[in-house]
C-alpha cells in the first residue's frame, strides 16, 4: 500500500472552517486573517463500526449520575455527573477553573481514583493549590503530560473513575503536525478523549480557555463533541462566580451554580439572592432591584445606570452584563415613547456582582434605572420590577412570574411593577403587585 498522501489545507483557527486556499476572511465565521496550513493525512484506514442496537434493549446504566459533592456544580450539571459523559469547563484565565475541578475532583474520589492531567501547572504548583484549599486524598492522581498518546496509555493502566484535562489547548497528538492549541490538535485531541470516556464509562472534564472576545479558543468545534459546556464567570474584581450550563445533554441548558472565591477555595453560596443583594446602595438614584430568573433559579439583582452629559460628540453607551443593542433599543424607546432626551448623554449600565443576565425580563429594570439616574431620583428601596418591553413602549408578560415575586417576598421587599399580563396571576402574593401596560404607566408609579 502506497503511503498516506498529505495534502495542504487551511483551517480558520477560530470556528474550525477548511478552505484548500488560504483566505483572509473566513465566510463562515468571518474572522480576519484567521487561517494558518494544517496538514491532513488521508484516513486510509477502515474505521472500526457499531453494532445496531434496538432502542428497547438500551439500558438506563449509562445515565447513572454522581455528585460531586459541590451542590451548585452537581445543580450546574443538571444533578451530578453522568458516567462517560464530557463536559467542557471554559472562563477567563485566573478566574478560578483549576480551583473549580479541584474541588469536584476531591468529591469524586470516592468512586476511587481520579486523574488530573495537567499541561499547565507542575505537581508542586497543585499541591500548593491543594494545600492551601485543605485538600488531601491519596486517590488525586497528578499527571504532567501533554501528549495525548502518553495521557491515554497511562489512563488505560491506572484505570481511573474520572479524568480532568487542564487545558484542552495544551494537549497534542502526535500524530499531527500542527501545534498544541490549533483547531485541528483541539478537535483531535478532544475527540480521542472522548472515545476513551465513552468507551470505558468515565466521565471526562475538559478545561478550555476562553478568548477575548468571550469563546472557548478553538472551540466552537469543541462545544458540538461534548456532552455539557459550562462556563465558568464572573468579575476578577469580585469575589463571586457563576458556573452555567450553556449546553447539556444531560440536563437544562441555563441552570446555573453560584460560588464566592474565598482563601480556602470556592465556597457554594446556596442564597445567592442575597448576597447580590446585600451591598445595596440604598435611596440612590440609578439604582433598581430585578427578579431574574436563570435556569430554575430566581435570583433577585440590582440593575445600576449612569447618565451623564456626554463631553464627546459622540455619546458613549457601555454595557456589563445586559446585552448592548438590548440597551440601544431601550434609550431609543425612552426617547420616542416619554419624550426623555438621551441623545446628548453617556450612558452605562451595570450588573451588579459581574452577572451576565440575557433574559428580556430585565427590560423594565434597565429603563427604570435608566430613567432614575437621568431624573436624579431614587427608586423605594422595597420595590422590584420585572417585565419585557416592546418598541411601542407595551410591557409584555414573562415567564414564571410567580417564582420570581415569591424569591423577592422571601427577601423582604414589598411592592412589584410587574406587566398587566402577569399581575392578574399573582393576587394571591403578600407582596402589593402592581400590573402596568407600559412604560410610561411604570414610570409613572415609580417616580411617585
Ligand atoms: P485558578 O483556579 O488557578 O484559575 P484558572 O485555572 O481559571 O486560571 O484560580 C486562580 C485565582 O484564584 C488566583 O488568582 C488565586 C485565586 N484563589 C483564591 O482566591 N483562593 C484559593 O483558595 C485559590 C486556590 C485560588
Ligand atoms: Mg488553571
């Protein structure tokens, strides 16, 4: 048999695309100067196939789930781990991954031995991790390693109950010419990895980094092999963490775990309401607390604005944890439908606690805090609003309002503004809920 022939070709370094010419705009993702050669060897050998199996015979087995003994990372998983199933953990360098999985690793030694692959930290730099978050367990088995044939081989002898990868980006095959960290490296070596789980039934964690613009590096490929991708958020500046499920074979996308990065660890915050609550500015302008809801979870959040006289011809709009043409959309129906005059202002809106909140539900908390900055006057500090907002200024009824006024009569507030829509359901409720029909009805009650 004639030799394996190679053949030449590009590959955008971002979303996985191949061209057999080099490009400067990749059509797919349209990433600049995103293209570096890969080589390819024709896959001449005949792949090993399946048995069909009848769906009825399929035993549930493989859906086993086990804790990892972190409440909010179980929840995150959609109620542990299942057994052979990968999960993809991504965030920003230094936000706390290794700490994370650490953790998880501890809770799931008691299956038995666990293996931690690292490609980044030396054994001594996890120790003093280890050491400093009071882990000890003799069944952590460290591996510096990041050849992939090397990780397999040694995780087919030790016969581990899980294994962590830490990072995806450092990991090669060597049967690839391309370096550690490309797409091609990240799909093989993620790949690979993934028979291996499958095929013995352990589950795999996979640790990738994130880019600037807020992907897994190499990922997008990553994201469609594993099973769950969790992604691992929050503000450096603070100590708070969200762990979020944003795909799940296993569970509901959007359920998310909350942690506060403390000296010893992550610790589970089990109320987190109340945390993101408690450093509440209160009778100050531009301030206004929201009942969201992620996944199953209502969770009460100060939304914050700042208007002020731009001293730029163009005015600036920012945007931290809401979506930016979400703000855009509002300003503009504040400008059309009150008559408030934003044009001329710099605008920032903020989450507070580094949340990063997507749902429209937030809508009337953002005009709201919007509108009390720019009039200088506060909200009452016992009221909370909810409610999606249209471009003719309606407020639209949201999903599972009862949860999220019963989370904020929980937390001691008093008085709702809430869409007609919603408030016709919520009579029962302690709270006094107030039904509107559109923003300037809202802001009417609100400013008096
Ligand atoms: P790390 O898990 O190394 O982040 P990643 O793997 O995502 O890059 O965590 C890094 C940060 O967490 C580091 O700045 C130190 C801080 N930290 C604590 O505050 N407390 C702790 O107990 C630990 C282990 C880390
Ligand atoms: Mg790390």
């Amino acid at each position: 048999m004639p030799p394996p022939k190679t053949k030449i070709l590009y590959q955008c370094q971002s979303c996985g695309y191949t061209s057999l010419k080099w490009l400067g705009k990749c059509p797919d993702c349209g990433g600049w100067n995103s293209f570096t050669e890969e080589e390819r060897i024709a896959k001449l050998k005949k792949r090993e196939t399946a048995e069909p199996i009848k769906l009825s015979e399929i035993s549930h087995s493989t859906g086993k789930r086990h804790s990892t003994e972190i409440l909010e990372f179980d929840r995150a998983l959609g109620g542990g781990v299942v057994l052979g199933s990968v999960v993809l953990i991504g965030g920003d360098p230094g936000i706390g991954k290794s700490t994370l999985i650490l953790q998880a690793l501890k809770g799931l030694t008691k299956l038995g031995q666990v293996l931690y692959v690292s490609g980044e930290e030396s054994p001594e730099q996890i120790k003093i991790r280890a050491d400093r978050m009071k882990i000890k367990s003799n069944n952590i088995i460290l591996l510096p390693e990041t050849s992939l044939e090397g990780i397999i081989s040694i995780a087919q002898d030790i016969n581990p109950q899980a294994i962590v990868i830490d990072s995806i980006q450092t990991i090669f095959s060597l049967e690839l010419p391309s370096t550690p960290g490309s797409v091609a490296q990240i799909r093989e070596c993620a790949t690979k990895l993934m028979f291996f789980a499958k095929k013995y039934g352990i589950p795999l964690f996979i640790i990738g980094h994130v880019t600037k613009d807020g992907a897994i590096a190499g990922p997008r490929v990553l994201e469609h092999i594993v099973d769950t991708v969790l992604y691992f958020e929050g503000d450096r500046g603070t100590p708070f963490r969200i762990l979020r499920a944003v795909k799940n074979r296993f569970g509901a996308a959007n359920e998310i775990g909350v942690f506060e990065m403390t000296e010893e660890g992550l610790r589970e915050v089990d109320n987190p309401s109340q945390l993101f609550m408690s450093e509440r500015p209160l009778g100050v302008p531009g301030s206004v607390v929201t009942a969201s809801l992620e996944g199953t979870r209502p969770l009460l959040v100060e939304i914050q604005a700042l208007v002020s006289t731009s001293s730029f011809g163009v005015p600036r709009r920012t945007a931290l944890g809401v979506d930016y043409n979400r703000i855009n959309l509002l300003i503009a129906v504040l400008d059309k439908r009150i008559g408030m005059h934003l044009g001329g202002m710099d605008i920032f809106v903020n989450v507070v606690g580094g949340l990063k909140i997507e749902e429209p539900a937030l809508d009337l908390a953002i005009i709201t805090a919007i509108a009390s900055s720019f009039k200088n006057s506060p909200i009452d500090s016992g009221t909370f609003v909810f409610g999606e907002i249209g471009l003719s200024g309606e407020l639209r009824a949201i999903s599972q309002a009862e949860t999220r006024v019963k989370e904020a009569e929980k937390l001691g507030l008093k008085r709702g503004v809430v869409p007609t829509g919603n408030a016709g359901n919520l009579k029962g409720s302690d709270i006094d809920v107030i039904g509107v029909k559109n923003v300037e009805e809202a802001l009417e009650i609100l400013f008096f």
